[in-house]
C-alpha cells in the first residue's frame, strides 16, 4: 500500500471517528470496535510476529474488553479498567509462546509486536472514554476531523517537509473552525486539539515512510489505522485538561 492510499485509508478512519462520536457513544464504541479488528488483522504482519493469528485474536479479544470496559464503567475515570484489558494482552502474548511457539530467534519479535499492538487497541478505547466525559464529548468530533485532514495534508505533495508544515496547519484551523461551532468548546480549545492530532499523524507518518512498504492490504490498513486508535489516549488527556 503506497502513501497516498495509506492516507486515504487513514483520513476515512477518522472521518468515521468523527461522525460517530457526532451520533453517539454507542455509534462511537461501534465505530472504533470495527477499527479495533482492521488493525488486529494486519497489525502482526505489519511488525512481522511469527505467529500472526495468534496475535490477532489475542488483540482482537483484549481490544473488545478495553472497550467494554468502558462503555460499561458507571462512573469517572471511565479507564481505571481498561488496564485490566491492557494487563490481560501483554500477558496473553507471553503465554502464547509457551503452547505456539515462535519460529527460532523471533519470540522476541513476536511478543513485543503483540505488546505494541495491545498499548494502541487500549488507546482506541479511549475515544469512548473521551465521549463520555461531561463537556467534552464533541471534542471527539474535532479531533477526528483533525485527524482526517491532516492525514490527507501529510501525503499532499512529494515533498516530506511541506507536508509536515500542510498537516500541522490544516489540522489546527480545522480544530480551531469546529471548535468554534460547539458552544462548551472554544476555539483555541479544538486548535489545540487539532495541533495536537496534527503532530500524531506527521510523527507516524514520518516513521512510516523510513520504513518498507507494508506487507499486504491488511498490514497497510494497520498502518493506516494506528494513527486514528493511538490518537485516543491524547484526545481524552486533551479533553480532561482543556474542557472535562
């Protein structure tokens, strides 16, 4: 998958992100459920685990508990859960090697890709959590929209540095316009958001392309999607200090 449709996939996730944190949590805990397994498919061909199948049913399984858990909490903070989930992942990945044993010398490889993927499912859970905090919950909205343009000014031109300069810019008068729209936000509260999705996507962009091409459709919509589920923790940190 090349840069320019990575972005198209990418800015698509959070332009889902968006409409369903604008409809509700639910539509919301649906939306980044299905982003959950997109990435839970490809992620362990995308950092090259050995046993690939295991590592997605392992995030697929913790992934749905993280969001579970909090969609389910009752009351503030709607995380203190979710690291239970997290916990379960990494210590699932560990026992996965006892009974399916990596190829020799990649057991390293295969537990840290499964790790790894298990800290970005957990952080897509946090867009729920950043929905369902009192006064921010159309933060959500902004910050997907964020996300979505500057994916797409991240592979605008052929020339990395100008792209930086593009997404960062995009995404902070976009976050900036929508914030403006919503009356418990405020302008330079959904800039802030907006620079900050900005920085996320050139940061993994950037680190993307010193990489090698993805390895199938799947490991490329991985790729694509991290970005989106990574962006949760953030958005909910942003929501908690700038509005909630």
């Amino acid at each position: 998958m090349n840069a320019p449709t990575r972005a198209t996939v990418s800015a698509a996730a959070a332009a889902l992100v968006a409409g369903a944190g604008f409809l509700g949590t639910r539509y919301l805990a649906a939306a980044v459920l299905g982003l959950i397994v997109a990435l839970a498919l490809g992620w362990p061909g995308l950092l090259r685990a050995s046993r690939k199948r295991q590592a997605s049913v392992i995030l697929v399984g913790g992934g749905a508990m993280a969001l579970a858990s909090v969609v389910l909490a009752r009351t503030e903070p709607y995380l203190r859960h979710m690291v239970i989930a997290l916990g379960a992942m990494v210590v699932a990945a560990l026992v996965s090697e006892v009974f399916f044993e990596s190829s020799r010398g990649r057991t390293v490889t295969s537990v840290a890709a499964t790790a790894a993927g298990a800290v970005v499912v957990a952080s897509g859970a946090s867009w729920v959590a950043a929905s369902r905090t009192v006064g921010a919950e159309h933060l959500v909205v902004v910050a997907g929209a964020a996300l979505a343009i500057a994916a797409v000014g991240a592979a605008l031109t052929p020339y990395a540095q100008l792209n930086t300069a593009l997404a960062l810019v995009l995404a902070t008068g976009v976050g900036a316009g929508i914030g403006e729209l919503f009356a418990e936000l405020s302008w330079w509260s959904g800039g802030a958001t907006g620079l900050l999705c900005g920085v996320i996507v050139t940061l993994l962009t950037e680190l993307g392309r010193r990489e090698p091409r993805p390895p199938g459709v799947w490991a490329g919509i991985a790729s694509a999607v991290a970005p989106v589920l990574s962006a949760g923790a953030l958005v909910y940190i942003a929501g908690r200090m700038l509005v909630g």
